[in-house]
C-alpha cells in the first residue's frame, strides 16, 4: 500500500525545477534585451546573452538542446508579446473600419518600435512555425468574431459561403502581416507609418463591405457595429 509520502511532491524537486524555469527566462530575456539593441538582422551570438545574464555558455546549453532550440524559443517569447498586444484589439467596438485600424495599427506601432525583434519574429523556423501559429490564432478569434456578427445580423448565407469565411478570413490576415512586413524591411519606410495603416484599413474595408453587399447588408463605415446590431434587433 502506498504512503502518503510516494504521493507527496519532492520539495527539492520542485525548487530545482522553479529555479531551471527562472534561469531558462533569464536567458530568453538577456537574449531579447541583446537583440533589441542591436540593428535588424545583425548576428547576435550565444556568447553575448551568457555575459548580459550573468551566466557561461555551457549553463545556457544545459538549459536549451542546442542553438536551434533557443532562437526558437527566442522567437516564441518575441511573439508572444506581440500576441498579448494583437488579441485585446479583436472587438466588435466602434465601427467596422475602427476595428480594422485598431487592430492593423497595434501590429504597425509595435513593428516600428522593435525592428529588431520584429525580424527574428518573421523567420522562418523548420516545424511549423511560431509565426504562422500565431497568425492562425489572430485569424480564428476574427473568424468566430464575424461568423457572431453574421449570426447576430441575422445574415444566412449558403452553407458554402459560410464554410468560406475561414479560409477568406485566414488569407486576409496573412496578407495584412506580408504587407506590414514588407513595409518595415524597406530600407526607407514610405509611406509613414500612419498612412500606410489608412491604405490597409481602406484595403480590408472594401473587401469586407463588398462580401457584405453580396450577403444584401449594406455596412456603412460610420456606423458603429453595437448601433448596427441593435438597428437589427429592434426590427
């Protein structure tokens, strides 16, 4: 018969592998903290996050497999941040352009603020990478955010048409995050950054209002989405 001591956890354990996941941050935020001072696309070296975390090469590869395991994860925790600023955007408040601006301009501000980081972000990574898993996360909260609106509109389209707005929805986004892309490697950035999130809203607007207008809803980019939804409850 088992003690109650087997099922207990062992508080060594347990300290050790806090202070593992500690130390393993440390490294991933020297190496950040490395990275952001440096120019876009320059070499960074394993040598240069040990000396700003304070530790030796050899403790930073008994904490990751090898130099791929850590720009991956380098890339994950980069990603990361820009997730947890994209997300809260996602709303149904103000009008329809509103949202797409609120959204395109998050990505934009924070694009132009960590250059830096923003190309380790973009990389490509063998496995499927954390840059197109976070894209596919963005894209499903847009996803179920329309497919609520087209319910809430009392819209009914085709079964076809419906089953389309995923891979419509997903496509769109991956074009607003090549556009953005794109913009920022250009050696100069034109047009500012401003009108460059106008043209792209403007761009996701008409797309979006002619689908609408072949669903017979006619959207109006004054209209805030909340009065657009109680104009169709109210009749």
């Amino acid at each position: 018969m088992a003690t109650s001591d087997t099922a207990r956890p062992d508080g060594r354990q347990v300290r050790w592998d806090r202070h593992n996941q500690e130390r393993r941050q440390r490294i991933i935020d020297a190496a950040i903290e490395v990275i952001s001072e440096s120019e876009p696309g320059a070499e960074f070296h394993v040598q240069q996050i040990a000396e700003r975390a304070g530790l030796s090469r050899t403790v930073i590869y008994r904490h990751f497999s090898d130099r791929a395991d850590l720009d991956r994860e380098i890339q994950v925790a980069i990603l990361d941040d820009l997730w947890a600023r994209l997300l809260p955007a996602v709303t149904l408040d103000g009008t329809v352009p509103d949202i797409i601006s609120r959204i395109v301009s998050v990505y934009v501000r924070w694009a132009v603020e960590h250059p830096a980081l923003h190309r380790i972000a973009e990389q490509d990574t063998p496995g499927d990478s954390p840059l197109q898993q976070g894209i596919e996360v963005i894209a499903q909260q847009l996803v179920e955010l329309i497919e609520t609106a087209v319910d809430l509109l009392r819209v009914d389209p085709a079964p076809e048409l419906r089953a389309a707005i995923d891979p419509l929805v997903f496509g769109l986004v991956g074009a607003v995050f090549a556009a953005v892309r794109r913009w920022v490697s250009r050696p100069e950035r034109t047009p500012d950054a401003e009108l460059l999130v106008e043209l792209v809203t403007e761009s996701v607007w008409f797309i979006i209002v002619g689908h609408a207008r072949a669903l017979g809803l006619e959207l109006r980019r004054d209209q805030p989405v909340e009065e657009l939804l109680a104009s169709v409850e109210a009749s």
